[in-house]
C-alpha cells in the first residue's frame, strides 16, 4: 500500500478539481443555473473558456489573473476556493488516514466552503445544500468508528435548537431578526456529521470570530452593531475547526472527547 504521503498529495490535487467546480456551484446556484452546463465563461466578455486556462490556481497565475480575451480581471476568491478545497482535502486524509471517514471529512469540508461563498455573496444558505448535507451527514455516521445514527440525530438536533434559541432570544431583546433558518438548517447539517461535542466547538469558535469580524466593521465603517453580517461564514469556520480539532479541543476544556 502507497505511503501516507502518497494519499495525502493526491487527495490535495483531486481537491483542487473539487474546488475548481465549487466556484461554479457558489457562481451558478444561487441564479438557478445549471451547474454543469453551459462550459465555464468570462463573465466580463463572455468568451469560453478554454481548457488549459481552466486548469485550478496554475492558469490564474499564468495569466496574471486576467482573461486571456478581454484582460478582465477574474477575483483571486477563484483560487482561494480552490487552494482551501485542496487544503481541507489534504488535511482530511492527514487527519483520518486513507479511510472512508477521510471522504466524509472532505465531504463536509467542500459543503462548508460552498455555503460560505454563497453567503457572503448573497446571504443566503440554500435548502439544495444544507437538507441533503444535513442527510448525509446522518449516513457519513456509519463511515466513523464512533459514529451512530443517535449520535447524529442528537447532534442535529442540538445544532438547531440552539440556534433557535439564540435566535428567538435576539429577536425577543432587539426586536430584530438576528439569523435565518438557512443558519439553523446549516448548523444541523453540521450537528449530523460532528455531533454534540462538534456543535459545541462550532458555536463557540463561530460566534468568537463573528464577534471579532463584526466589531472590526462596525469600527471601520463607524456604525452600530446592528450591521448584517454572513454568520454562515463564520459557522463555516468554527466547523472546521471543529471537523479536525474537536477532540483535543474539548479535551482541552473538559478532559474528555464527545
């Protein structure tokens, strides 16, 4: 059998293509577009894109992240997506090993990476990617050594009910809406792959860094801190976090792992 590292570069490349078809999903969904056709173009020219210019991070750096026709610039996010992609990927397979828990672990991490583009593009986190991630989630149990359906099911439930809670309790004090069910689909999608101890570890890191974002802002721009920001970003974040730090962390906190 190949050595880890073997598995580990070669999940970090298939991850670049992985990410290379996110951009079209974060790009494409949210419009209702196909996701699969028409074949990638400028969006600036409309010119197609040719295939050895849609190669992942290379042909950006080739052509000085411009279009090869009209010389518009196309957004270093392009990249990063794919570089991120490529990174959680590798980082699946550093973490589990060369196992089927290594695909479930990728699999979450390229649904967080989507939903976090998409939200801070529109504020929104469609029903087509938190519902079937929330699904798989509840069948990725049976790819964890410690993983069950209860465990997934408790988790889910945990993940949104906490959510709500916050919500309704923000809404109550502010007399504003602090989030949108898609947080609250999104964060039982989470629960159903992590599980309780995943949630927790989320919530947390989530909410320190949305904080942390969200005062940043409010100072630069000189508003209050009723200024709307993506928390799917940042929800995006802390499950990360939690997808490959959950136990030491919890360990850390309470001795244990969940």
């Amino acid at each position: 059998m190949p050595p880890l590292e073997f598995w580990i570069v070669a999940a970090g490349l298939l991850g670049l293509v992985v990410g290379s078809y996110l951009n079209v999903v974060i790009h494409r969904l949210p419009a209702g577009v196909s996701t699969v056709t028409p074949p990638s173009r400028c969006p600036a020219c409309g010119a197609r894109i040719r295939a050895l210019d849609n190669l992942p991070v290379l042909s950006w750096l080739l052509l000085g992240g411009r279009c090869r026709h009209c010389r518009a610039a196309i957004s270093p996010r392009y990249p990063l997506v794919e570089l991120a992609t490529a990174l959680c990927c590798a980082g699946a397979v550093a973490r589990f090993g060369p196992r089927l828990e290594a695909l479930a672990a990728a699999l979450l991490a390229a649904l967080l990476v989507v939903l976090a583009g998409i939200d801070f593009d529109h504020y929104l986190l469609p029903d087509r990617l938190t519902l079937p991630g929330l699904a798989l989630g509840l069948a990725a149990q049976a790819l964890v050594p410690s993983g069950s359906l209860a465990r997934g099911l408790s988790g889910a439930l945990v993940g949104a009910g906490l959510l709500l809670v916050i919500a309704g309790a923000w809404e109550l004090l502010r007399g504003v809406e602090g989030m949108g069910l898609g947080d609250v689909k999104m964060m039982a999608m989470l629960g159903a792959f992590l599980g309780v101890g995943g949630v927790m570890v989320t919530l947390v890191v989530g909410s320190l860094v949305g904080s942390a974002a969200g005062l940043a802002v409010a100072a630069r721009r000189g508003s209050d801190l009723s200024l709307k920001l993506p928390f799917g970003v940042f929800l995006a974040l802390g499950g990360l976090v939690a997808l490959f730090a959950r136990d030491p962390l919890l360990a850390l906190y309470f001795g244990r792992g969940t």
